[in-house]
C-alpha cells in the first residue's frame, strides 16, 4: 500500500465503518497517538506525516478491529485494504 492522502482517506473510511472517530490534534502523546476506546476516539499527533499516520492507523487497525472479516464495509476498496492489513497481522 502506498502512502498517500487518498489511501489515507480510505483507512479513515474503514475505521469510521467499525465505529471509531480520527482526528488531528496537537498533543503530547508519546507513541504519536492517544486512543480513547470508550469514546471511540482515535487521536493523532497532527505533526505527522502522511506515512506516519497510515503506519500508526494500520497498526492500530490490527489491534481494535473487532470483526474477523470485512463483510461489514461498504465498498470493496475498503475490504481489500482491510483484509491486506489483517493478514499482514
């Protein structure tokens, strides 16, 4: 996967599917990103680059997705990613 603002937008998309927010935020969050999981509220540091929050993105993808299979997204380019991501995992 390359790291753009396009595929940026995507893994926001999936994320926003399984029921959590991404936002930007100015912070000091030592590994880059603050995650509020009763919210469901993922916020990082909006400093980074665009690889920087794709990598951060999919490893925490790998880490709250809560459904095995993608059958829960919407369009196909979000449930290739996100098969890519958790067969990576």
């Amino acid at each position: 996967m390359r790291y753009t603002k396009a595929n940026l937008s995507t893994l926001e998309e999936v994320f926003a599917e399984i029921g959590y927010m991404v936002r930007y935020e100015q912070g000091n969050f030592k590994s880059g990103y603050c995650l509020l999981k009763h919210q469901n509220l993922i916020v990082v540091n909006k400093f980074f680059t665009t690889e920087d929050r794709m990598n951060i993105l999919i490893d925490l993808l790998g880490k709250i997705a809560q459904v095995e299979d993608s059958t829960k997204l919407k369009s196909e380019e979000q449930q290739e990613i996100f098969r890519k991501i958790m067969h990576k995992k």
